[in-house]
C-alpha cells in the first residue's frame, strides 16, 4: 500500500523562487535610489551648465540692453536649443527668446541666480550688473524633457542591467537548486529501493555534507538490514533442523511405547524429551524476536549444571570464572546445538570444560568421534558426519560478540568463545 502523496512544492522551485525573488528585491532596493540619484544628477548638470551660460552671456551684453533693447549674442559653445533673453528687473522681457513675463526673472533682481522649472523649460535667471546696480536680468531656458530624456534612457540601461542580472541569478538559481534537490531526490529513490527489498545501495558523494552524511547512514541502514535478513533466513533455515532431532527422539519413544506393557517409564521419557523440545521453542522464539536484546551476566555454573543432568555427559567447571555478559537462551541453544552433534555424529566420552582466558572465557565441548576431516567446512554443510545445526551454533554467538571454532579435528573438539565484561572483542 503505497502512501499519502508529498504536499507542497518541490525543493528545485522553493530554492529556485527564494534565490530569484532575493535578487529581484536585491536589484529594486539598489536600483530605486540609484534612479533617483541619477537624475538628480542629471538636472544638477544641466543646472550648472545653464547658470555657467547665464553668467557669461550677463558679462558680455551691455549696460545700455534694457534701454536700448539688441539681439542677445551668443557666446562660444553655447547650445542653439537654449533659449536666452533679457528681462528687466520686473521680470518683463526686453528682447531675446523666452515668455512675456518671467517670475524666475524678476527673482533674479536681488542680485543672485535663480534656477526653476518653468512652462516646461529648465529656467536659470542671472543678474545684469552694472557700475552702481542691476539694470537688467539674463534668462537662460532649456527643455526639461531633454534632461528627462537623459534620466528615462539611464532607467532603461539600469532596468536592463536589472533584468540581465535577475536573469543570471535565474540561471544560478536553476543549477543551485538541481545541485541541491538532486541529492535528495537520489535519497529519496534509494530509500523506495530499501523499502523494495534493495540492499545493494551505495553511498554517493554529490560534494553537500548533510546530503553525503545522509547517503552513507542510508548506506550502513541497508547493509545492517541485508544482514539481519540473512541472519533470519539462516536462523529460519537451520531452526528446523534444531528442532528435528528432539522431535525424532520424542515420537520413536513414544512408537515404542505402544510396544510396552507397562507404557509408563516411556511416557515419562516423552514427557522429558517434550519439556526440553519446549524449553528449545522458547528459546529459540525468544531469539527470532531480539528479545533477548539487553546481555545480563551469564551464570555459567548454574548453565553447566543443567548440563551435568545428561548423564552421557562429564562437566568439568573450574571455581573462579570471569564475569561474561551474553544471552543465557543463546548459550544455551549454542550448547544444545554442540551435545547433539556429539551425541548424534561422535563417540563417548563427551565431556563440556570451561576455561578462564583472562580476556574472556572459553566453553568447550570434546567427543572421543573419529574427528573431522581435513578442508571440511562443519559450519556450512553437514560433512564429515557433523549437522547443520552449526551454522545456527556459529550465528547465534557472532550474535553474542562472541566466536564458535572448531580448534581441533581429532578429537573433535568445538570451543565458545566469549569475551569478559571488560573487553569488546571476542577472545583469541
């Protein structure tokens, strides 16, 4: 059953949309007072350029203009577009270009120079002075949409620039966002693969932290999943065996016993063999279940002596043994495991020792059997006369941190080891 689909928009457009709208209000916040400054800039230099005109035409006209009106001569490198010409002092026009009357003119008779915006035209007015006082006034206009002009084409370069600009950090914006939404996108498959059974998924280096870091813990999940699947497919696999030997035991006795008169003592060995073939049941549900997930310390005496009570078995248990932490059921199974092997494929004597290591303790189990032959792998396929119940024995104390060997042939002899409480590896 699959799942609710994702809600909201996908990570490549939100990284896309953010960067893109960041430059965008980046460029309007930069460009609004450039545009304005721009064009102050502008009208300040049309200003000044209309002042430096005014101010040399009022040099160079005569005292005598406002009595004697003449045609304003232009100066050298002075604009054909202006338009020039002489007031009096009341802001009426004398002679020259301009409006009948000019209030930026009449200003100008306090001897200062006045600049205004005036029937559409960029307007300075400069006085006409004389040996004793002012006699007349210089008006000097230009078209305000020229200085406009100038400001409207800088807007349209600055919005260029802006859409080019925007345009870049779309572009950016695109590969930033598939640099980013990739890893996860990859993520995103490989995890639908984990779900799907895949347990092949490597980690990919895309050069982002967190997405690597990510990669590489999905990577370490599905190893440690393909594994603990193995180990339940084994476990599956070799715990029929484990169980078929008890079960065997269990139904010849009780065909025998419809032979007997007295059916009694056999009853009583079924019902023996059925208690240990219970006690093998839970223990191995409890084991299939990792149940048995948090290690006590393990009472090897008091396991032993469960041992003891097979009387084809001698028990050999030294007094001081060091502390071990490990399953008790997995122990248990582990020697169940090994007895039957040597029971079923040896001879007597069987005899069970534990040792001391110092770095952990050692269990082992000798029958006086012809041995195992030379190459025989007994852990992975029943040859040499030994079960396959060992691959199960060999997992169950890998589970335990632990190592089950077989450390000789002949007599064929099979050691548990496990380390102390103090060591983390297993003893060698």
């Amino acid at each position: 059953m699959t799942g609710n689909p994702p809600v909201g928009r996908p990570l490549r457009r939100r990284v896309l949309a953010a960067i893109v709208g960041v430059a965008a209000l980046a460029v309007v916040l930069f460009a609004i007072p450039l545009a304005v400054a721009l064009q102050r800039v502008y009208l300040d230099e049309a200003n000044a350029s209309l002042e430096r005109d005014a101010t040399r035409l009022s040099a160079v006209v005569p005292d005598s203009i406002a009595r004697d009106p003449k045609p304003v001569p232009l100066v050298t490198r002075m604009s054909q577009r202006l338009s020039v010409g002489v007031y009096t002092l009341g802001g009426r026009r004398v002679t020259g270009r301009g409006p009948s009357y000019s209030p930026v003119a009449g200003h100008a008779r306090d001897g200062r120079v006045h600049e205004a915006v005036e029937h559409g035209l960029l307007t300075v007015s400069a006085p006409v002075p004389s040996d004793e006082s002012i006699v007349a006034v210089i008006r000097v206009a230009t078209p305000y949409d020229s200085v406009s002009d100038q400001a409207e084409r800088a807007w349209l370069l600055m919005g260029g620039l802006a859409v080019l600009v925007v345009g870049l950090a779309a572009v950016v914006a695109r590969r930033q966002a598939g640099r980013l939404a990739a890893p996860l996108e990859r993520l995103t498959s490989d995890a639908q693969a984990l779900g799907s059974g895949d347990f092949s998924i490597r980690a990919r280096s895309v050069g982002v932290r967190e997405a690597d870091a990510a990669s590489r813990a999905l990577e370490v999940t599905a190893r440690r999943l393909g594994d603990v699947l193995d180990r339940e497919r084994a476990f599956s696999a070799h715990v029929s065996h484990q169980l078929r030997t008890p079960l065997t035991g269990l139904l010849l006795g009780l065909e025998a016993g419809l032979a007997e008169d007295d059916p009694h003592a056999v009853i009583r060995t079924a019902l023996q063999r059925g208690e240990h073939l219970q006690e093998i049941i839970e223990d191995l549900v409890r084991l299939s279940r990792g149940s048995v997930g948090d290690r006590g310390v393990l009472d090897v005496p008091a396991l032993l002596d469960e041992v003891r009570s097979r009387t084809d078995v001698s028990v050999r248990v030294p007094e001081d043994l060091p502390e071990v932490r490990a399953s008790l059921e997995a122990v248990r199974q582990i020697l169940h495991v090994l007895l039957d092997n040597a029971v079923t494929h040896g001879r007597p004597p069987i005899t069970v020792s534990a040792t001391d290591l110092g770095s952990g303790l050692v269990i082992d189990v000798t029958d006086g059997g012809p041995g195992v032959p030379d190459g025989a792998d007994v852990f992975r396929a029943p040859k040499g006369g030994h079960g396959i119940g060992l691959a199960l024995a060999r997992s169950l104390a890998e589970a335990e941190g632990g190592r089950l060997i077989l450390r000789r042939s002949s007599p064929p002899t099979f050691s548990l080891l496990l380390p102390s409480s103090g060591y983390g590896e297993s003893p060698v």
